[in-house]
C-alpha cells in the first residue's frame, strides 16, 4: 500500500464518475422545458426571485449543529471500544467533551444560538 494505492484509487473514482456522468447523458434525452431549472419546494410554484439573502445567524446555528452531529459519530466507535482500553479512553472522551464544551460556550457567548 501507500502512493500506488492512492493512485489506483483516485483513478477509479474518476472513472467511476466519468461513466456514470456519460450513461446519463447517454440513457437520458436533454429537456428544453425552461420551468424545469425553475426552483421547487413542495409542489408550490416559485414566487419572486430565487436569489435572497439569509440571515448568518442560520449558518452558524447549521454549523454548530453540525460540531455536535460529527460528535456523535466519534462517540460511537469510542462506546464499542471503551471496555477493552479502559482508563486511556474514559480520559480522552473526557478531554473530547471538554473542547466540545469549550466550543458550546465560545458560540454561546457569541450569540450564535440565539434564534432570529
């Protein structure tokens, strides 16, 4: 393993890409319907224009949910694995949940939770 395998693989995800973009140009007749680049929510027909600003405050409360949701996903591992290391690892999630914790209170003094 090492630099060929990285080759190898970056090849292949290229290919792999490439043929499924040209099947799909291939399978697939192009649409002139000049409503279908149109934008669409619930079957409801788009009112006004699509391009409006957004308030950052939604992205940051986006972002900070997703610190936490990626959180979750470095819990689970460590839960199936917490038995066989023992002390290491109860004091790692500990030091893990502190800079979490250190993160919640940064954005919350900040005011990146408050709903607008």
């Amino acid at each position: 393993m090492g630099a060929v395998s990285i080759l190898v693989l970056t090849i292949a995800a290229i290919a792999f890409s490439g043929i499924a973009l040209l099947i799909s140009r291939v399978v697939l007749k192009a649409s002139t319907n000049p409503r279908k680049g149109e934008a669409y929510e619930c079957g409801i027909p788009a009112q006004g224009s699509n391009w409006i600003q957004f308030n950052v405050g939604y992205y940051l409360f986006a972002l900070i949910f997703l610190i936490f949701d990626v959180e979750l996903v470095f819990l689970f591992p460590w839960a199936v694995v917490v038995k066989k290391i023992g002390w290491p690892a109860l004091i790692e999630i500990i030091i893990f949940f502190f800079i979490l914790f250190m993160g919640f209170l940064y954005a919350h003094r900040k005011g990146a939770l408050k709903w607008i």
